[in-house]
C-alpha cells in the first residue's frame, strides 16, 4: 500500500477530532497516505473541520438535495471512502450508496433496509426480540395509556428517532404521560445496572469480525466521557444474533445495552455508524478505521478481535484555535 494516496471525507465533522486521528494513525500503519476531507452546516466553527485537510460547508442534512451536494463534491474532488457521523444523514446516503460506489466512493453506510430499523427504536426493540436478542418490554404512549396497570412502572421516556439522549426522561405514572407529543415517543421498562456499548465491525459479507464491549463510566450529552474495555463473552453472542437479526449491515456499527441487576442484559439501542466512543475501541486494538481504509482500495478487511482489556479513557474538553 505505500505511496497510494486516499481522500476520504469526514461528513457533520462537528467534533469528531479524535475520529480523523484515528483514521490518520490507521493510514499511517498500513504506510497509505491519507488526505482528509470534512464538511458540516459551518465548518469555520467545526473542530472536525479545522482538524482537517480540506472542508468545506454543506446544507443541512434534512434538506433535499444533501446527498446531491456530497455527491458533486466526490465526484469532483475524487474522494474514495464517505464516513458519516450523525444518524439523520444515514438514510440518505444509504439510498445513494450505490450511484456514490459507480462514481469511485464508497459510502461507510448500511443498507437502506437495516436503517430503517435502527432509526426507529420501537422497530429495532420488535426485529431483535423476534431474533431472540434480549429487549427491554417496550411500547408507544398509546399502548401504555390503554392498560397501564400491565406495565411496571416508573418508565422510561424518549423518542422513537432521536440520538444524543434528547427528549428523554422517567415517567412514574400513567397520569404523567401526555396525551399528544410533539413527534413519536416509547416507553420502555426502567434498566438498573451498569451501561455498556458494543462496538462492532461487520465484514463485506455480512459477518462479525468483530465485538469490543467498553463499560459506560460516566456519559454527556449521550456520548461515553469515562469509559474502560471490558471482555464479555455473552456480549460477543449478543452482537453475533443482533448482526444476523438486520437485513443488510455492513462495516463499524455500536449498539448500547444495561446489563439489567434482575433482568441481566438488554440491547436498547443501536447505531449504524461509529459511535462517539469508537475511539475507546480503537486504542484496545480494534483496527476498524484501518479495516476501512483497506476495503476502500481493494484490500481485505482486518478488524480485529485480538483487543486488549482494561483500556481507560477519561476525556477531556480540548480548545482548536485559528487565528
């Protein structure tokens, strides 16, 4: 691989400084060079962006012609690999994965089936229970309200879409649920025990390569703060029926679960994406970014499962200066 350049570009970069290091220490371990692309709605105010090679700004990712844009600026700016870092743009992107992949980019997205399901938490609970992966019970508003003495209360509260633990909350009692909300909300039975995420890389062919669980220590803004690697072999099962439960995932996902004190544990979420955490993941030894960059060029995959436990992370908030 040495002397072959790739461009790959970061899109929503936001903050995702730590992601565009470890996709350049990945370039720099198989001796590829590597030059960084990134985009968001300001990218003058994007950390991501000042971290990288080139950026430059982009509509919202709700508007129509989002993909159109992404797409004119890979064509043009011949770009191999498409890493997105926010769940509202996967839809899109997944929908045009294939005229990105005629044009020379490959887009790091799962099939527009397996999206659909993920995005829709009360969908995502129903597919994974049919497949035997254990759920918390879960049920809209509606279901709850018409016979609230079968469910154990208190609940827990979100929307059934969102990201970043946005809307969420505990509802005590049926009568503090509201009889219309602003968009489409679950309940799900209140977890006790310690959090976890999974994360996770999925082969071309649709196989597990490979699972890294790290304990949740301390969380903001939905993102893990305080993190530690952890070795849990009915997690690796877990990610292995979740995998086969989704019609069509491909590459780095992350799925969150609690590992209930009754109950033990239950997958509530999952991210078709890398997650905020990956970093975590890739210090343990992981090599998704670097399994990435192989795929883009033709190379075989090696996501790794030999990762190393008892990896700390504790972040920290870090200023990006231009002057």
């Amino acid at each position: 691989m040495s002397g072959q350049v790739l461009r790959i570009l970061i899109t929503s970069a936001g903050r995702r400084v730590e992601l565009i290091r470890c996709f350049r220490k990945a370039a720099m371990s198989i001796g590829m060079g590597l030059e960084v692309h990134a985009c968001d709605f300001d990218p003058a105010l994007s950390a991501g962006c000042r971290e990288a090679d080139h950026s430059f700004g982009v509509p919202l990712c709700s508007a129509p012609d989002y993909a159109d844009v992404l797409f004119d600026y890979c064509r043009t700016n011949s770009i191999g690999l498409l890493v997105p870092t926010i769940d509202p743009e996967l839809m899109p992107l997944a929908q045009a994965r294939d005229r990105f992949a005629a044009a020379g980019t490959l887009v790091h997205v799962s099939g527009p089936e397996t999206i659909a399901i993920v995005r829709d938490k009360e969908r995502t609970t129903d597919v994974l229970r049919a497949a035997g992966v254990p759920v918390p019970r879960t049920g809209t508003p509606e279901e709850v309200l018409a016979a609230p003495d079968d469910w154990m209360w208190p609940l827990f509260i979100k929307p059934a879409g969102g990201s970043a633990s946005r809307g969420i909350g505990v509802i005590r009692s049926a009568d503090q649920l509201a009889r219309n909300y602003s968009e489409p909300m679950i309940l799900q039975e209140l977890l006790q025990g310690n959090e976890f995420t999974v994360n996770i890389y999925v082969d071309q062919a649709g196989a597990l390569m490979a699972a890294i669980p790290h304990r949740r220590l301390s969380i903001r803004a939905g993102e893990v703060e305080k993190g530690e690697t952890v070795r849990r072999p009915e997690f690796e099962e877990i990610a292995r029926t979740l995998v086969a439960a989704l019609p069509d995932p491909a590459g780095v996902m992350c799925f969150q679960l609690i590992d209930d004190r009754t109950h033990g544990p239950k997958v509530f979420e999952i991210n078709a994406r890398f997650g905020g955490g990956y970093p975590l993941a890739d210090r343990a030894g992981g090599r998704f970014a670097e399994s990435l960059l192989a795929r883009a060029i033709g190379q075989p995959e090696c996501a790794s499962n030999a990762w190393r436990e008892n990896v700390l992370m504790l972040r920290y908030d870090a200023a990006v200066y231009h002057e």
